[in-house]
C-alpha cells in the first residue's frame, strides 16, 4: 500500500510534462459568408453608424473570419493583390497570400475568387484587407486587361462552354411500378 501511494504522486507530477499544451496548437476561425455589400453598408463607407459602434460590429462579426470575395485585379505582386470587388472606384480590399508567390502570375484586370482572414475594416478611402489569402478559383481575363499573351496580339481563343448538366427522373407508382414510360 504505501508503494502505490509513492507510485501515485510520481505518475501525476510526470503526466504534468506530457500534457500537450493547447495555447500551441492552430488557432480555429469562424467562416462567414457576409458580401463585401453587406460589410460596406454595415462598416464601410455606406454605414450610417457612428465610428464606435461600426468597430464593434467589425470586431464581433467580422474580424477573424474566413472570407471568400470575387473581384478584378487591379494591383498585384508576389505576395499581395487589390480587387475591386464592386467593380466602381478604387480597390475594395487588399489581401496578402498564405503563398509568398501565388500573386506572381496575377493579371490586371483578372477576375480571382480570394478566400482570406479579415483583419481591418475598409472604408471611403482604405480598402478592408485580410491575410493568409488563396486563390480558390483560377482567374479569368476580362476584355481589355488580363488576356493571355495570343488573346492580346489577336488571335482567337475558343470560348469555354461548360458540359450542360442532364437529370434523370424515375416515376414509380405506389406498388413500384415504372411509370416514366407508357406500357
């Protein structure tokens, strides 16, 4: 009996060393789906509120959450890119990549899907920006800026038509019959 009662203390001050701690580990963010119309008008330069209460909405509702927002290039480097999302003015949010290159072969002008984690509301002057941006859909020229090279010195390129989805609808009556087709 007293060996356990050794024993027991031992083991408890030596699991105290092996408890992984979860301060380290990846921290976890809430998804939105909020449009950059809904955070303009809610915090942005559309927003009737006062100041305060517009960063309170921000750091409650926004503020580190994954983000996903369509937009046209309009600057871009290596590791960072501006889109006017909607496609008046100026840049409407400004992202860093998660990838130090994944901006390098951006085209002004482009249309990307971004999805980001936002970290600063926007304004009539600044953009909203986030971080740990990707690319989530490949981009697509718009006429004008962002045509390939060819598309540029006018060659044609085929238009892309995506595959027309079929359905197939089965008819059965009560007892199971098929009665999709006359019998």
């Amino acid at each position: 009996m007293e060996n356990r009662m050794k024993i027991s203390p031992l083991i408890v001050a030596l699991s105290v060393f092996f408890v992984p701690d979860v301060s380290w580990s990846t921290p976890q963010y809430p998804e939105s789906a909020a449009s950059y119309t809904t955070l303009d008008r809610e915090v942005g330069c559309k927003s009737q509120y006062s100041s305060d209460k517009k960063d309170n909405i921000f750091k409650s509702q926004y503020y580190n959450h994954w983000m996903t927002w369509t937009g046209t290039v309009e600057l871009s480097s290596a590791n960072s890119a501006s889109l006017n999302i909607d496609r008046m003015g100026t840049a409407d949010l400004r992202v860093e990549f998660a990838d130090d290159r994944a901006g390098y072969d951006l085209l002004k002008g482009s249309i990307i899907t971004v999805r980001f984690l936002m970290k600063s509301e926007g304004g009539c002057f600044l953009p909203f920006s986030g971080t740990n941006a990707v690319i989530v859909t490949p981009q697509r020229s718009t006429s004008g800026y962002g045509q390939s090279a060819p598309a540029a010195m006018g060659y044609s390129q085929p238009a892309y038509t995506p595959p027309t989805p079929t359905y197939t609808f089965k008819c059965r009556t009560a007892d199971g019959k098929d009665c999709s087709r006359p019998q």
